[in-house]
C-alpha cells in the first residue's frame, strides 16, 4: 500500500503544473475558429473532438514526457513520505541508484543504474524530440 500513497503524493504535487499547461494551451486555441464551428453547426461533442483536443496535442505530449521524466527521477518523494520503506515497497530506480552508490559503496551498479535511467529518459525524449522537430519542418 506504500507505493499507493506515494503515487497519490506524486499526483498531487504535479498536478497543478500540469493544469497550468492545458490552461495555456486551452488559451492558445483561437476563439475565431470555435465560433465557426459552432455556426456551422458543431455539437460540443464535436467541437471538443475536432479542433480542441487535436491542438491540444503539444499540451498533452509535453505532460507526457515532464511526468515520465519526473516517475524516473522520483527520489525526494520518496525518501520524505516512506524513507525506502517499508522493505523494497516503495524502491524505485532513483532510491536503487542512490542506495547502491553511496550507502553500499557499489560505484559499478550505481553508476549502470543511473545510466539505465538515462537511457529510460532518453527513449522518453526522443520520440517528442522528433514530432516536434518534424512539426516545426
């Protein structure tokens, strides 16, 4: 149940930026084009399938990659609410790299720890890394 009220921690405290980016990507959409589809007969439904949602894409991709970015490196969350603990419950690849490199003293397994998590992390931006780049082009 520890890693439960981990993720429950985790989602509170993300979920205002989180907020903050749809608000600026819901001002973003142009008021003109709303209008407009409501003239032409737009149901809501529609209306938020159709052109909100699909330019809210940058949003919902941006979310994506900070908050996988930030599951990865979750290491303060943790040690502040369970300490590690209870057991291995709440061990995550942040705490495994931190307890193998400076509490255990195993350099090696630290350091190939945290290059999987650079490798996680990179696996996570390189795919927004390209639709973005292939967006601008």
């Amino acid at each position: 149940m520890a890693i439960y009220t981990v993720v429950i921690a985790a989602v509170w405290q993300t979920s205002g930026f989180v907020m903050a980016m749809f608000l600026a990507g819901l001002r973003g959409i142009d008021n003109e084009i709303l209008k407009a589809a409501q003239i032409d007969g737009a149901s809501n439904f529609s209306l938020y399938r159709r052109i909100v949602i699909p330019q809210l894409r940058p949003a919902f991709l941006s979310a994506f990659v900070i908050l996988a970015h930030l599951a990865v490196k979750a290491y303060d969350l943790i040690i502040a609410l369970t300490g590690g603990g209870p057991g291995r419950a709440t061990e995550l690849p942040a705490t495994f790299m931190y307890s193998y490199t400076f509490t255990r003293n195993s350099m090696g397994i630290g350091a190939a720890s945290a290059v999987i998590m650079l490798m996680t992390i990179a696996a996570i931006m390189t795919p927004h890394l390209y639709a973005e780049l292939k967006e601008k082009s």
